[in-house]
C-alpha cells in the first residue's frame, strides 16, 4: 500500500484519566517522555516516517501545551501545502456538544476533516503508546490479508485500561472474538488501538454507530464487528510499551536506561521528531558523579546522579544525590538535596537540604512549578 | 518589489582556512563544528537575527555543500522570511565574463546588486569564522549616533598578543586616527575584530573606487577602509566588551571549544535571551553508563558513553566504549571511540573511528621537548587502526593501520 493514499489520525487525549497527576494541565500527547519528546511525538514519527503527510490530531481539553509543541507540525516535516498537520479541536455544532465524551463522538466531530481528505486509506493511533515501529509493514499486512480493518496487537500482560481489547486469531490472523478489560489480564493478545481501514468503512461505521447512539468504539464499532467484518490481528516488531499510569510511565522510562530497549525505540532508520528547543549541549561539572543515566541537551550537572533520566534543561546543583528518578525539563535540584524515586513535572523546584524518596513501586510525583 | 530594509548584513563565508587543515579538507571554516552541536557560522547568524537584522547574505566560494546545506532555507535561524532572510551568494557568470571572489571587498562588490534590492542605509560585514555574541544593534545605534561613514568592533586584547592582531589607534570621541596590521611593537591593544558597520552609500562608493584601483587585493583590511581613511571619511572604533575568539587555527579552535568548560570564560551559551541556533539533527538525549567517568566535560544528544571523559567536548552520537580514555580533546558527531583507546590533546573530526587501544595526542607533561608538542588532528572519515600512535601535532587526513 502506497503511503501517500494514507492518513493518520491522532488521539491527543486518550486516557487522559489513567495518568492523571501529569494530564492535569495538559493531554496525554503533551505529556513529556525520554528526556526530550512528549508523547504524541511517537505516534507522528511513526506516521512521517513510513511516508504519511497528512495527520489529523484529535484534541478535546487542555490542548494549550499540545499546540505549543505541535507549532505548525515543522519538527515532523507536517508543516505543508499540500496535506501536512491538522489540529482537530472539538467542534460545536447542531446535533454535537462540544467537548467529546468518547472516541466515536471524537470521530464523529471530526468527519468533516476525514471526509474532505483524498487519502484511501485511514491510520489511528493513541498517544499513550510509545513506539517505534515500521508502518509500512502494518499497510503491507493490511493489504495482503484483505481486511475490512487491521489492529497491531502485542503478547503480554494487557495495560489496566478502560476497554482494553484483547483478541483471539485464527491461524489466518484474523480475529474470532474480543473481549474488553477494565483492570488488566495477564498473556493475553492485547490491542495497541492502533488501527487501520479504509476511509469509507470508517465514516459508514461512524455514522452507523451515531445514528444508533452507540458510543463505544471497542464495543460498538470493533467487538460488535467481529462476525460481519474481516477485522485481522498484526503482531507488529519492534517496541510498543502503553502507558497506563504514573507507575507504568515510571517503569517505561527507567526502561530506557537498559540499552537494547533504548536502541530499539531510538533507531537511526526512524528517528523519533520532537520541538526544537535550541540548549546547549549538557555540562558536567567538576565533582559531579553520573552513572546509568539519559541527559539531554541544556542540563548542568554538579551533583551525584544515578539511574536517572533527566530533561532538557535541569540543573543538579552540587552535592544533590539523585537516584531512581526522573527530572522534567527546567527542574532546579538544589545543594545538598536526596531524591529517591521521584518524578518531578517541569519546572520544579527542590531547595537546598530537601530529602524527597519514594519506592519503585510508589514514585514520589512533584508537580509543575511545585517549590520544595 | 523588495521591502526596504534599514540594514543588511554580508556574511564572508568563502575562506578555505588553510590553517584548519584536514578539518577544511571538505567543508569551509564557517562549517566547521563547534562547541557540541553548533557550526562556527551559527554565531554570526544568530547575532544577526537576534539583533534585529532578518537579511542575511552569505557569500560562500570555498567548499559550499555542506554550508549550502547546512543553512537550507535558513529555517533554524528564523530566517525563512517573506522579505530577506538568508541568502547564499556564490560568484556567478556576468556578461563581462565571470571571476571568483578576489577579496572580501570584491566579494560585497559582486552582489552590490543585491544589497540595493533592499536599498538600505546600512550594511554590516561580518566575518564566518569568530565566536562571539553580540548585539549588533548596539553597535549600528553606536554608528548612527557618531554619524560615521564606517564603524569598526573593536576588542581591547592583552598588550603581549597585541601583535597578532590589526591595531586601531583611537582617540576620546572614539574616531579612529591610525591604523597598524600585526606591528612587532604595538602602540595600541585595540584590536579590531572583523565586524565593520557601513553607510551602504559610501561603502558603495568605494566598493566601486576599489575595483578600478590597479593592483588592490580588494581587501576590506588592506585596501578599502585604508583608504576611506586616507580621505577623511568618518571611522569610528565601537568598542565591544565580552568574548571573542578567532578560530582560524587548531589551536584557537581547541582552546575555544574548552573555553565553554571554563566558568570564568564570558560565553553563556545557557543564556535564553541570547539563544545561539543551531540546525541540530534528532537525537535522542545522550546515555551515560554506569561504567562511565564523566568530568567536566560537555556532552550533545546521542552520545553513548561507557568510558572516561575529561575535560572534553563532544558532539551529537558519539560512541565512548568501555575503558576509552578522552582528555583534554574535541569529538565531532559520529565518531566512534573504541575500548581501551586514548584520546588525549586532539581534535577527532565527524564519522572517524579510533579503533581498539590506539593512542591520539600526547600529554604535553609527557613530552622530552615541549616545543614539538601541539594539539592532534584526525580528519573526518579516518580510521585509525588498532593499536596504532597518533602523534601530537599530526594530522591525519587517511587510514592508519593497526600497529598489533
């Protein structure tokens, strides 16, 4: 399947709730990962580069940090005359209230921009999941099966999601039955929602769904389908993890550190974009103490850090211990400080003196611009 | 019809930098990296923009791909504009035949069809090979103010190196009465730094004078202010007060890249309000290990660092296996740094690979005689094979076979 007959299109919001201490200000396509990107940008790297150039993303609330990132989609070479980045705020009109409750009034709110576009085909994806992975081959299955519609899957313990579909294949791929989970299942086939079929099925089962006021999409639009409509699994490789809360965003950046998940998600054949910021290189100073960390550009170590990712910009002053933790971007760690397992939000600051710790399995959140 | 603008900067991007050897064998000087993710080029630029002036040329003779296609569409630097922005003039066909830029005046007087597209009343000439930040602003304010015909930046250098630089002799109000080039004994430290305001109509003037002189170099140096000033016109001396470094040479060039480590060194590149752009490739942050040793050193995005780094600055996807020793040197994107290997007093260019326990530079502390001690150059692409010395001052511009 020929890239350029294809759209994306982007949940910024998805399962917002799950990671609420980060979403609080800001959707979960905003939320800041890996020391420089912000989740939605995984989701459009893997768009950009198997060759889509049109890419609608679907916001519903707190999108002021989304757009600020997005800009006019330059970073992701989006920003064109032809196709390029839409932003797909919620629309209000007769028959629609605004602020969308659930993916099918998402989508349905956006039919104008999905109608209008001349691509074929449609892929969605949600921003809760960060991967690195080759769409062309996810096209290429799409095609070769002969799906109506085309879901990557992944083997493992499902996330605790609202709606998160797990799958039964037959031996073709297709899938026989899905069941739906609030809390998690364990080894099971789980969906990554990401999805691919046609453009014109997408609007008929949209408006199908609207017109009989079925409102989940997992239920209503998938699990309702499964005998009617040719729906095939594909077992994509490469990485795919999905957020389901602060713990699991935790886990997943500490991942980071372990250098084969990083060269996976970091591949040189398909680089992850994100917005430019223009620091400087990171300095070490004289004394400070690194192991096992991820440092981006612009941050000023003094101090003793370990095990732990920090973003642009941060500053460890002298004599700070941190360990186990994840630093966000502008973050000040004063003299003489100990952090343990903490994930500080921008732009926080931990005075001098301050001991912080938490547990890996219960991380300390510190929020944005919150003093210590 | 082009929007007139009050002023046009002209950026002299075309010297070869002979003295930069292997580093210039394939790009020119202002391309050259530096500091960890920038271009010396980036300087200039960004002074230009965040000074206010949006029309940018550069005039490129020397090796102009990769500056070609570093600037692109001057994006980075805010300078893909409706009206200006960055421009990339190399020499080009006339009717009369065609010629390469002879000098740097001849460089401007090439394309003075260019600058009067814009018709501004003044034109700034700056030079792609000095890292430094400044608001050029304030020295066009400086020019106006003294109603000059010509305006030099001028830095106030320690009297014993006074002798390397062109000297201005100044008095009280600023004007400028005597001019000495690299005099064995200086009367002056005021030396000037290659950035010169011009009122775009006199500059024109002798732009044109300067090409009918028999026998000039069309030098801005040599020839053209020399003699405005022989007639009288208005020079003035804006002096500038902060760090400037000419980084012609191997050495210049080391020691500007460490000076970034050096707190007392006047270059905040953290400065917001002074930001320095860069075109920067997507990386992602760099990793350091648990094996790694890393001291006071700066480091770019993609770097993987799993041995000792001292005193050091390295650039976008560096790889530092476990047990390499960096000291005291310079790493540009790419480079692969195998284990057990020392680097140590040199400069290692883009996509080079120093293989298993090869050795580059030498400690000055460990040298017989200081004098045949300097900083070790290996060109980009290089392989140096396992085990093999790399001596100090050398510059290695092929592969080098291993020694085991």
């Amino acid at each position: 399947m020929r890239a350029n007959n294809v759209f994306g299109l982007v949940y910024s919001n998805s399962y917002d709730s799950a990671l609420s201490e980060l979403t609080n200000l800001r959707t979960m396509g905003s939320v800041p990962f890996g020391g420089r990107y912000r989740l939605i940008d995984f989701a459009l790297s893997n768009m950009v580069n198997c060759g889509i150039s049109t890419v609608g993303v679907i916001t519903k609330s707190n999108y002021r940090s989304l757009m600020d990132h997005l800009g006019t989609g330059k970073p992701w070479d989006l920003s064109r005359k032809r196709a390029g980045m839409f932003i797909l705020p919620p629309f209000l009109s007769a028959g629609s209230g605004g602020v969308y409750h659930n993916r099918i009034e998402a989508l349905h709110g956006s039919l104008g921009f999905i109608s209008r576009s001349n691509e074929e085909y449609v892929v969605i994806c949600d921003s809760n999941v960060i991967c690195n992975l080759d769409f062309d081959k996810l096209l290429d299955a799409h095609d070769q099966t002969g799906a109506d519609i085309t879901i990557a899957y992944k083997h493992g313990n499902a996330p605790k999601l609202n709606d998160m579909m797990t799958f039964t294949t037959d031996d073709s791929g297709r899938i026989t039955a899905a069941a739906l989970h609030q809390h998690g299942a364990i080894d099971v086939d789980y969906s990554l929602n990401i999805y691919v079929m046609r453009k014109a099925l997408l609007e008929r089962l949209i408006n199908e769904a609207v017109g009989l006021s079925r409102n989940d999409f997992e239920q209503d639009i998938i699990r309702r389908n499964v005998d009617s409509l040719k729906i095939f699994g594909y077992k994509p490789q490469g990485v795919a993890r999905t957020i389901d809360g602060l713990q699991s965003y935790y886990d997943i950046s500490m991942e980071l550190l372990n250098s084969v998940n990083r060269n996976a998600l970091f591949t040189p054949e398909r680089p992850i974009y994100t917005k430019l910021r223009d620091d400087m290189p990171a300095i070490y100073g004289l004394g400070s103490n690194v192991k096992n960390c991820l440092v981006a550009d612009g941050c000023i170590i003094d101090g003793e850090v370990e095990n732990c990712v920090l973003f642009r910009r941060v500053r460890i002053a002298k004599g700070a211990k941190v360990k186990n933790s994840i630093i966000m971007q502008d973050s000040f760690i004063g003299e003489n400080t100990e952090l343990n397992c903490v994930i500080t939000d921008k732009s926080a600051v931990i005075k001098p003196g301050k001991t912080l710790s938490g547990a890996e399995n219960f991380p300390v959140f510190v929020g944005k611009g919150i003093v210590i | 019809m082009y929007k007139k603008n009050e002023c046009v900067a002209m950026l002299l991007a075309g010297g070869q930098g002979s003295r930069l050897g292997v580093l210039t064998k394939y790009i020119a000087k202002p391309a050259v990296p530096y500091g960890g993710k920038y271009r010396i080029i980036d300087f200039p630029l960004s002074n230009c923009v965040n000074s206010g002036i949006y029309t940018v040329g550069v005039l490129t003779q020397y090796q102009p791909l990769e500056l070609n296609d570093y600037i692109g569409n001057g994006q980075p630097w805010d300078l893909d504009r409706m009206s200006g922005g960055v421009h990339m003039l190399s020499p080009y066909q006339q009717i009369k035949g065609s010629e390469w830029y002879k000098g740097t005046a001849n460089a401007i007087y090439q394309n003075i069809n260019f600058i009067d597209r814009y018709d501004p009343e003044y034109v700034i000439i700056l030079s792609g090979d000095h890292i430094y930040k400044m608001d050029y602003s304030k020295m066009l304010a400086f020019h106006k103010e003294k109603k000059a015909d010509c305006t030099i930046a001028m830095l106030e250098v320690p009297w014993d190196e006074a002798s390397r630089f062109g000297l201005m002799l100044v008095n009280d109000d600023g004007a400028i009465t005597e001019f000495e080039e690299k005099p064995k004994n200086p009367r002056s430290n005021k030396a000037s730094m290659g950035v010169y305001t011009f009122t775009w109509s006199k500059l024109k003037e002798y732009l044109l004078a300067d090409e009918a002189t028999q026998g000039s170099s069309n030098d801005f140096g040599k020839d053209l202010i020399p003699s405005m000033h022989k007639n009288g016109e208005r020079l003035f001396a804006y002096p500038f007060d902060g760090y400037w470094k000419d980084v012609g040479t191997i050495d210049s060039l080391w020691e500007a890249n460490l000076d970034l480590l050096n707190p007392k060194v006047d270059l905040d590149l953290s400065d917001n309000s002074w930001r320095i752009f860069s075109n920067s490739p997507a990386a992602p942050p760099h990793y350091i290990s648990a094996d790694a040793d890393v001291q006071n050193s700066m480091i770019a995005g993609g770097c993987e660092i799993e041995g000792q780094v001292d005193f050091s600055v390295l650039f976008a996807n560096v790889k530092v296996e476990k047990n390499a020793v960096i000291r005291d040197s310079i790493v540009m994107p790419g480079t692969v740094i195998k284990a057990g290997a020392v680097v140590q007093y040199a400069i290692v260019a883009e996509n080079a690979v120093v293989e298993e326990n090869a050795v580059i530079g030498e400690r000055p502390e460990a040298m017989e005689n200081l004098a045949d001690w300097g900083v070790a150059v290996v060109g980009s692409g290089v392989r140096i094979g396992r085990g093999a010395k790399v001596p100090p001052t050398a510059m290695i511009d092929s592969d080098i076979e291993g020694a085991e």
